[in-house]
C-alpha cells in the first residue's frame, strides 16, 4: 500500500469553495450536489497525478477540513509525488507529504546544488542531530540522524522535501537500503519487519543480477545482530 497525503498551504486563512482543501465527510454528505462535486475533485486530483505513472487505488478525505490521502497502486507512483512536493487543483496549491514511518534514520537528499553539497551538515542541523553525512555522487548525500531521532524522521522528511536551495527543489526520502544496526535488530525480532528486512536484500542481490541462497542470507544476518 502505498499512500500519500495532501495538504493545503497551512498560510491561507480561508478557502475557496471550488478549492479542494475545504472538502469534509460532512459538508459532502450534506447533499447529492456535494457528492457530485467530490466525484469531480477526486477526478482533478487524478488527472493533476497522472505524471506518476501509476494508477489511484483509493482517494479519502481527511476530517481536518484541509487534507486528503491519496493510495497509489505502487510505490514508485507514490515517491514520484513526494518528489513533486505539490500540485495545483483550481488555482489552489496541495503541498504532498508522506505518511509512512520510514524504517532508517537515513534520509537520502538529491537536487542538492553545488554549493549546498559543500556543507551538507549545516543545511541538516536544523532538523536534528546528525551522526554523519556520506556523499553518493553529485547532487546526492545520504545523512545519518542519530538513533534518538528515529520517532521524528517522519517529520524531518516531510519538512525537508521540496526545500528551494539556491533555485533547487530538494528531494528528501529514507534510505531504504541502508539499515544501521541499531535499527536492524529492532526490526529483526519482529516478524513482519524481519519479512521487509529479507525483502530489501533481496532486491539489492537482484540489482546485482547475483543468485541469493536464502538461508544463508538469514544466517549472515542472525551473526550479525547477536
């Protein structure tokens, strides 16, 4: 399940009825007029998301008065509109977050322009305490947050992505592929999570077009964490 959440910008006082934002469960039970006017936002919300490649399985607004969650069918679909940041429905801006806990303290940045990439750090601090950078190539660095901040990457993420840097949008998500340890093992006694954990390694085994002997995988791995 892959599920993206639209917000309106949180400056704007007040809404336009024809806006997107201002929709409730509420206001559109109120009448068949209403229900019509949801099918048509869901619609433009559709067709303002085509550029992701992938199909909507499920539109739901939220009881805030200013969000909505959009399921896509993959989740390249949903990283495609994270990395947009926002979209425009009836001249109002949808900012797009991500609502899914990242499994890393490992927030990965591109679009990162030349002077930024100098001092990755100083451009992080403000957003929590940083272990370390490592730089991938031009235009991208990985940054390891301490473990500390595992419960609020959720928020890092979101309040970096789409970040204007010397005329650059940043695009900021976890590192999926990189697990530390401190994590690893958290996520190792669960079984659901030991399920992802095994799902991860063997797409990176399969990038690297090498055959995977699965039981040796989970041996390495328990060696590992004990």
């Amino acid at each position: 399940m892959a599920i993206a959440r639209l917000l309106s910008p949180k400056s704007t006082p007040q809404f336009n009825n024809r806006g997107f934002v201002i929709l409730t469960r509420r206001w559109l039970s109120s009448s068949l007029e209403d229900g019509r006017k949801c099918e048509r936002l869901s619609n433009q919300i559709k067709e303002a998301l085509k550029f992701c490649r992938s199909n909507i399985s499920k539109f739901t607004l939220g009881s805030s008065r200013t969000d909505a969650f959009v399921e896509f069918e993959t989740e390249d679909g949903k990283e495609r509109a994270l990395a947009e940041h926002s979209i425009s429905i009836c001249n109002t801006q949808l900012f797009i977050s991500r609502i899914d806990i990242p499994r890393t303290i490992v927030a990965r940045i591109s679009n990162l322009s030349k002077s930024a990439m100098r001092d990755v750090r100083a451009l992080c601090v403000p957003y929590g305490q940083i272990r370390g950078v490592y730089i991938r190539g031009t235009g991208v660095a990985d940054v390891f947050f301490d473990i500390s901040e595992w419960p609020n990457m959720l928020a890092i993420l979101n309040s970096m992505n789409g970040m204007e840097i010397d005329g650059k949008k940043l695009v900021v998500r976890p590192a999926t592929t990189v697990i530390p340890p401190e994590i690893l093992r958290v996520l190792w006694k669960d079984p659901r999570e030991k399920r992802y954990v095994k799902s991860v390694i063997q797409n990176l085994v399969r990038e690297i077009e090498q055959p995977l002997d699965a039981t040796r995988c989970h041996t390495l791995i328990t060696e590992l964490l004990l």
